[in-house]
C-alpha cells in the first residue's frame, strides 16, 4: 500500500522503518509533549475505562503513561518498540509485551477493552490493528481513542500552529492515516465497532522556554524534518517562546464497543 504522494509522503515500508527510528530517538516523547498541558490528556483518556471488567490492553502504548492514570486495572502494554517498552519499564510501568499492532499476543474475545493513545494515525497497516482490535476484544468490549483534531482552535490558536509549522517548514503532518483523526467515528464503524460517545477537548501546552519549544518541534512525527532544519526550526521557535505562551491541542477521545452479535460471528 502506497501513501498519497507529496510533501514527506511515503511508502508504508518506508513508514516504518521512520517510526522505528523515530521511537529509537525519542522513546518518551508524547508523554513528555503532554507534561506540558493544562490537564493530562493521559487522565481524560483514562476515564471510560476505569472501572471496566477484565484485562485493559493498550495498543502500541509507548512509554505506558496510561498505566499511571489506571493504577488497579488489569493492565497489559504492547509495543513494537524496545525502547519504548525500555522507558516504560524504567518508568516502573508493566506488564509490558514487544509486539505489533496488527498481530496481537492475545486469544480471541479475551479482552476487556484496548486503549489507544495517539496511534491510530501512525500504526500501519490500520485495517489490520483494526481487526486485531476486534479480535481480541470480548463481546460488549470497549475501546477509546485518543487522537488529534484538526478541529476546534481558536483564531489565535490557529495562529500558533501556523507559527509552529512555517518554522518547521511544513504544510501537514504527512502521517499515514489521516481519516484517523476527526474522521475516526465514521472509521471505527465501517470497520465493525458501535461508537458510543465523539467528544473533543481543547488542551494547551505550556511554550514556556527553549526546553518547551525544542521538544515541540521533535515530537510532531515529521519524515521530512532533516537535521538542519529542525535545528533552525528549533531556534525559530525559541525566539517565539515565552512565559505564559499557550498553544492549543485539540484532541478527540472516541468510545467505542464491540457488538455483541458481531464478535459472536466471528469467533463461530
């Protein structure tokens, strides 16, 4: 499968060998993102889940900073990065399972519900981790998304971003599944799920310093950002920070069940 071609487009080989680089550098780093927000995004994720019955997977869960939020869940992290899964045990988060998304280390209907953190726009291939997902949840399973919304900004937060991407010197993210943002509802139940709630919140992170703005411009996924630029980028952006600079994050957080009439089939 072959990505819409443009700036920083790529094959979705070619993806992957980026997103595992990027995550060998960077291991850590939308967690770090977050610590910069108003209120955890972590939290609001974590929300619809607490409470649920039986093992919370989370799908390709990074440095595991939804463990933290979900303290007596029966909790289980799976990611294909060992440097992740290397933060996340240095953070004192497990149990932690190297794995991919589309190929999940999980008996069929034997899941309460999957938790996914800001990955559905980057995992490849999607229809796979979708029907993974499927798979492994139970019947009446649940899953919650968190992604970024393209929707929401304030003419001035708008302005922010603008700011952010000229000195990136990018149009867009030129992530692989883009209809895997404000599009993710629509998503979710072509692909078989029932969406139970759509509700986005607009966060702001704190580009306070130099510090703040750097790890801004190291953790928006960009292939095409060379080394050169990120450096000018970065040093664009330090000018640019300031005390009490704000810069809004719209995210959406979809839930999500699986009907119980539709994994009954499945697994029959």
């Amino acid at each position: 499968m072959s990505h819409r071609r443009g700036e920083g487009w790529m094959d979705e080989p070619d993806w992957r060998r980026f997103i595992t680089a990027y995550h060998q550098e960077h291991a850590g780093i939308t967690e770090q993102l977050f610590s910069l927000a108003d209120i955890s995004p972590y939290a609001w994720l974590a929300e619809p889940l607490r409470g649920i019955e039986g093992t919370v997977l989370d799908l390709a869960c990074g440095s595991a900073p939804t463990r933290q939020e979900l303290p007596d869940a029966d909790w289980v992290g799976v990611d294909l990065s060992a440097e992740e899964l290397a933060e996340a045990a240095r953070r004192g988060r497990g149990p932690l399972v190297r794995a991919a998304a589309d190929a999940l280390p999980a008996a069929s209907a034997s899941v309460g519900a999957v938790c996914a953190a800001m990955c559905l726009p980057v995992v490849t291939p999607l229809p796979q981790t979708l029907g993974e997902t499927r798979r492994v949840l139970r019947p009446g399973g649940t899953l919650v998304a968190l992604v970024p919304s393209q929707s929401g900004l304030s003419p001035s937060g708008m302005l922010g971003w603008v700011r952010v991407m000229a000195a990136l010197r990018a149009v867009r993210q030129p992530w692989p599944n883009p209809q895997a943002r404000d599009g993710l509802p629509a998503l979710l139940r072509t692909a078989g799920f029932r969406v139970r709630s759509d509700e986005r919140h607009v966060f702001t992170l704190a580009i306070g310093s130099a510090d703040a703005a750097a790890l801004l411009a190291d953790a928006l996924y960009l292939p095409g950002l060379t080394a050169h630029r990120a450096q000018a980028a970065k040093r664009s952006l330090a000018r640019w920070a300031a005390p009490g600079r704000r810069l809004e994050l719209p995210l959406r957080r979809v839930v999500a069940e699986l009907p119980i009439e539709q994994q009954s089939q499945e697994t029959t």
